[in-house]
C-alpha cells in the first residue's frame, strides 16, 4: 500500500505540473494573443525571419503545438502561405525547450543568505502563487488579472514538480532501475518517449518529469538521450493528428512538414551520437555522465537547436517533398480564375493607383459574377435540395469573403500613393461596391440556411407558396443580373434603371408576404413552414437593396452631390415628378405584377389597408 500511495502522490504532482503549464500558457497567450497572430501574419518568405518568430512566439506562450496549431489555422485563413510556414515550425521546435530551461531552477543551490536562494524552487513556488492570488483577487485591470494568472501558473508547475522530485525519491532504485534498462536498450527508450508524449500531448511535460528524476535519484546521458529524441517525434505526431482534422491541402503539408523535420532531425542526432561515440569523440566519462535537471535541459536544448540550425537551409526541399507527397485538389474553371486574380493584386503596383485601380476592378467583376451564380444556386436548393451544391454555395461564400479582404486591404494600400480626385472616388467606390457583392454572397447563403430549416420541418412549402416564391425569386434575379452588367460595363443608363425595379420588388414582397400570411390563417400553409417562408423573402428583398445600394454608388461617381446624399437622393427620386423613373417604375409594375398574377392581390391588399 506504501507503493500505491507513493505512485498517487507522484501522479498528484504531474497533474499539478500539466495544470500550472496550461494556465501558464493560458495567461501568456492572453497577453500576447492578438499581437503574436499579427507577428506571424506578418513573416516573409525568409526562412531564417520564419525561424526566429516561430521561437520567439514558442517561448512566449510555452507550448510549441500551440504555436504550430495557429500558424496552420493562419495558413488555412491565406494569411500566411505554406512555405512561409515552415521557418515558424522549426522555430517552434526550437522555442518549446525553454520550459526545460525554466525547470532547471529546481537545481539552484543556495544558503538563505543569498540572493540565489530566492530562486529556490520551494521558495519561488510559493512567491508566485501569492503574487498571483493577489492581482487575480485584488486588481481589477485585465492586463494585471492575465500577468496574475501566468504568476499562479507558474507556481502550480513547481509545486507539481516538488511533488513529484518528493515522490520520485521514494522510489529509489526501482526507477534507478528503469532508467539502467534505458542504457541498454535505445529502442525502448525512444518508444518510451515517443508513447507518454503521445499520451501526455506534451513534449515540455516528459521533460519535466525527465528533470523531477534528474533531480532526485539521477539520470545518465546514455540512458535518456533516446528518451529525449522518442519525445520529440511524439510531440510532432500529436500536433500532427490534432492539425489534420478538416484541413486544407496547405495546412496538411505544414504539418506533414513538422514531421519530416524531427524524423530528420531525430536520425541526425542518432547518427551523430553513433559516429561519435564509435570514433572516441564521445568518451566513457559523457556518455555515462550523470545528469541533474539543469543537464537534462540542455541536452533538449542541443537536440532541438543543432538540427534546427543545420536543417533550416533544406527548407525548400522540405516544402517540395511536402507538395508532392500532398498535391492540390482539382480546382474548377471558376476557382482557377479567381486564384489567378487573386494574384494579379500585386503590390508592386500600389505606386502606380490607376493601374493598381483597373486591377482590383477586374476582380471586384469577378466577385459580381460569383455572386450572381450563388444567388442562383441558393434559390435553386428550396425546390430541389442537394448536399453538393450546398457545400459550393458555402465554398463560393468563403471564396467571395477571401477576395473581399484581399481586395479591400489592396485598394486601401494605395492611400499613400493617390493624389488624383478621379482616383480616389474610383477607391472609395470600390469599397463600397465590393461590400456589396460580399454581403449579396452572405444573402445567398442566408438563403440555403433558411432552406436547410425548411427541409428539416419535414413538410414542404404548399404549391401556391412555391408559385409565389418562383416568380420573386425570377424578378430578385432580374435585377441582380442588371446590376452586374451595369458594373461590369460601367453603364449609368443600367444603373439608373435599377431603382425603379427595386421599388416594384419592395410592392411585390409586400403582396407575398400578405399572400402568405392569408394562406397561414386559412391552414393552407404550415405556421412553421411560414417563418423561414418570410425569412427568405426577406433575404431576397435584402439582395434587392444592396443592389440598388451599388447602382446609386455608380451614379454617385459620376454625380459628386450625390456622394454622402445617398438615402436622400433615393428619398428624393421617389417623391419626385422624374418623368424618365415613373416611366420606368410604370413599367416593370405592369410588367412583373402581369407575369406574376398579382393585380387583384394588390387591390385587395389596398382595400383591406382602408
């Protein structure tokens, strides 16, 4: 029963440890959180610059999967690219042994007279969680919450390894022992390692519990050198695993990356060690040296440093292994298309704003495009619902959220460099003009979501209901298509027309919705049914406006005292004797409200409003 209660109490101090390190690294990244994701979306291609952030951002956060995970996520997001990823993960590799370094601390010597003592273990341990308890309970700030919770991190993690050291010495020369076996048997050591990081899911916690043992019974080089590189193809198999679920082809190769660098780096270090040792370089007195927690730190520390050093030249072969083992998924016409503009958006060309503008305009006209070709898929999921296409209206969404940004932050970037009126009205109209089409995407996929709730109320929208929502949806159609084509040609009579067809959708939603209402209150139509009924038409009158949003915008540039006047100029035209907008409005009533069959509905309509 001692044995139980000593191997709880060692168990008891590595939970504490493993808790101290995440509410460590919980406070850290609290901290630095916002200001590391802006570092790595701001690396170049430079490996070496790659390098030094990805150690930097480790350190800091002290969790080198953590690191790896974000700058997945940030290559998944486009704002790094794969290759530029690299340098951060071997740095990330490198960054993670400065736990072990912070460990070692346990080591420190000291008489009480000295100012070393303070950094004792069990004298900083209980320092850190009262300063900590302090600025969590007493200082409101958060800046200081988040320093306070670092400090109580802190603490925990030497408090577990105190425990730890306590019960490992218990144990004597039974894990004396177990480490001999390590001596004689490489392979187990490193299937050892390899294992409880794979379990544990961190590289710092092994070491940790690699230093508790230095620390108490003693540890030689040769019986934990092949723990140390076991740990370190653990800790990459892990991040491997957990960065794969739901990847992209970019992101998989990041970490495929990851873990073609520490099998490399594990067979330099195995084969340096061979060669040394068989040469004599490596005498008898190293390799069965007897190491403290301080040795055990820099032994990780050369293990991580010195392939990292000696590999990071090879990154490009990495990169090319990587594209090869995982290629590209077949991109469709469209996709190619918009890629190929992306690239076109060259920074080089910021200096010269008019080029830069007809740019960044070519592609605002592709979004117009896409956005036109996922309001038709979208309308088409509510009468005949399929799982592909609803995963390509969600991917033509992400497509025009990835351009918006792109396109945006381009057209912004050549602020320093317009200085002609012209230029800057065509700047700021593409900003406003790209919104639109990224909201008319965010419109259509609204759309799909409302249907996707239909389908799963299990009952289906009555034919008249499916009569009336054909016909608007034809006519929400009509004059996206007029929108897109009075963009793309840059055509102000298009534009102009736009209003008037607008206003006619606003009388035939109205009419729809008393439609359905009356359908409802009769039993015709499911209560149920009828919210996500309304809720589409109201995405559809939605599209309606951001169109004539766009096509007053067009005008406005080419009128100035309509810019800023936007809602008063359209206030205006309606309350106005223009005779060329009655005509038009004339028209399209006589013409949508004929197609649609709803002459007798608006009157009845009226009589009822009197």
């Amino acid at each position: 029963m001692d044995l139980f209660y000593k191997l709880i109490a060692m168990l008891g101090g590595l939970a504490m440890f493993l808790y101290g390190m995440r509410i460590m690294g919980d406070g850290l990244k609290s901290c630095s959180g916002s200001a590391m994701k802006a570092a790595l979306a701001k690396v170049t291609s430079r490996p070496a610059l790659g390098f030094l952030l990805g150690m930097l951002v480790t350190c800091m956060i002290q969790s080198s999967t953590a690191t790896i995970v974000l700058t997945v996520g940030l290559v998944g997001a486009g704002f790094l690219t794969f290759r530029q990823s690299i340098g951060i993960v071997l740095g990330a590799n490198v960054g993670t042994a400065i736990t072990a370094q912070i460990i070692r601390l346990m080591d420190v010597q000291a008489g009480s007279t000295s100012i070393l003592y303070l950094f004792n273990a069990e004298n900083l341990a209980p320092i850190a969680l009262i300063i900590g308890i302090v600025l969590i309970m007493f200082v409101k700030r958060s800046s200081m919450q988040n320093v306070g919770t670092i400090a109580m991190g802190f603490g925990i993690l030497f408090m577990g390894l105190i425990f730890m050291s306590d019960a490992v010495s218990a144990f004597g020369s039974g894990l004396s022992g177990l480490l001999t076996a390590f001596e004689d048997n490489y392979i187990l050591g490193f299937l050892a390692g390899t294992a409880v990081t794979g379990v544990i899911q961190s590289s710092s916690a092994v070491i940790g519990i690699l230093q508790s043992f230095a620390s108490s019974v003693g540890v030689r080089f040769c019986g934990v050198f092949a723990v140390i590189i076991g740990v370190n193809i653990g800790d990459c198999l892990t991040t491997f695993l957990v960065c794969r679920i739901g990847a992209k082809p970019e992101q998989i190769r990041t970490v495929t990356v990851h873990v073609m660098y520490n099998i490399c780096a594990a067979l330099l270090i195995a084969g340096a060690l061979a060669i040394c040792r068989s040469m004599g370089v490596i005498g008898d007195g190293l390799w069965y040296a007897t190491l403290d927690s301080g040795g055990v730190a820099n032994v990780h520390g050369l293990f991580r440093l010195i392939p990292a050093v000696l590999l990071l030249p090879l990154s490009g072969v990495f990169a090319n292994l990587a594209e090869k083992m995982i290629p590209d998924k077949p991109m469709d016409s469209e996709d190619q298309d918009i890629a190929e503009n992306l690239r076109e958006l060259d920074s080089h060309l910021v200096t010269n704003p008019r080029i830069a503008l007809d740019q960044s305009g070519h592609l605002i006209g592709h979004m117009a495009s896409v956005a036109l070709e996922n309001y038709d898929n979208a309308t088409k999921q509510i009468f005949d619902y399929d799982e592909k296409l609803a995963e390509r209206v969600n991917q033509r969404e992400a497509l025009l959220d990835r351009m918006a940004d792109a396109t945006n932050q381009f057209i912004i970037s050549l602020s320093p460099y317009v200085t002609r009126t012209a230029d800057n009205r065509d700047q700021n109209f593409q900003i406003k003009a790209l919104t639109c089409f990224e909201r008319m995407g965010d419109l259509a996929q609204n759309i799909q979501h409302d249907t996707q709730h239909l389908r799963e109320t299990g009952t289906p929208l009555s034919k008249e209901a499916q009569t009336d929502l054909t016909g608007t949806i034809s006519v929400v159609k009509d004059i996206l298509t007029l929108t897109v084509e009075a963009f793309k040609s840059n055509d102000l009579q298009r534009a102009r027309a736009v209003e008037p067809l607008e206003e006619v959708i606003d009388d035939i939603i109205e009419v729809m919705k008393a439609r359905h209402v009356n359908r409802m209150t009769h039993g015709v139509c499911d209560v149920v049914n009828g919210i996500q009924y309304q809720n589409i038409l109201q995405n559809l009158e939605r599209v309606s406006d951001q169109c004539s949003d766009l096509a007053v915008y067009m005008l406005s540039r080419a009128d100035a005292s309509i810019t800023g006047q936007e809602h008063r100029y359209i206030h205006d035209l309606h309350h106005s004797d223009n005779e060329a907008y009655r005509r038009m409005f004339r028209e399209n009533y006589r013409k949508y409200f004929r197609e649609l069959h709803l002459e007798a509905a608006k009157e009845q309509a009226e009589n009822a409003n009197k």
